[in-house]
C-alpha cells in the first residue's frame, strides 16, 4: 500500500493519508480493509521517511502490516514494496501483489476480493 503523498494538492500541510475521515484516517480505512480480508497474507505499507512514526502508530494495532521506506517516485516505491516480498514470491508463499494507494479509504472487502481474483485469472 502506498502512502508516500505530500498532500500539497489538498493544501493540508502534511500527507493526506494521516488526515482524519470520521473515526479513522484516511489510511486507517484502507489498512482496515486489506488486513481483515481473508485472502490477503501481508500487507507493505510503503512511507516517506519523515511519515514513518506516523505510519507505525497507524499500523500499530494491526496484523501484518510491514512498513518500508519508499523512494523518489511511486515507482521507486513500489519497487520498495515489492523488494519487501521477493523472496515470498520467489518461494510461492506469495502469488499475487495488488498495489493500493492509501489515499483511497473506499475500497471494500467485495471489491479486494474481485480484483485479487481477476489479476489471478488474467494475469
């Protein structure tokens, strides 16, 4: 999951992904998601340095959730992510990655489910 943004779009000051969306943040609704699917073994939250304690408390009380530190472009960081699961894949614990950017707090367990099966299908 990527949370790299600067939030200089929505003038917040700081990566939007931390900005609160009802009891959570935006990032906490998209965390939530990925780590209570079932079909989902981990989840790589991939961070700028200078969100790291932020991303920790956010991923805190959740399970599975490793953070890395991203690089220059999104690009660059999910090249991160995927690194943090190569040797996963190289061994077949994993075999699929679906990348989701944590600044999309909507997605929903139905919708995890459809993609994680069509990218098993199709490639």
């Amino acid at each position: 999951m990527l949370a790299g943004g600067s939030g200089a779009r929505v003038g917040a000051g700081h990566n939007k992904v931390y900005l609160p969306l009802g009891e959570r943040t935006v990032l906490g609704w998209s965390l939530r998601a990925f780590t209570r699917h079932p079909a989902i073994s981990a989840v790589v939250l991939v961070t700028r340095p200078e969100d790291a304690d932020r991303a920790e408390r956010e991923a805190a009380e959740l399970v599975a959730v490793e953070i890395v530190t991203g690089g220059a472009t999104r690009q660059d960081s999910e090249w991160c992510g995927l690194q943090r699961l190569a040797e996963r894949i190289a061994a077949d614990a994993i075999d699929t990655v679906l990348i989701h950017d944590g600044a999309r707090p909507l997605v929903s367990s139905a919708l995890i489910s459809a993609v994680l099966a069509a990218a098993r299908a199709d490639g």
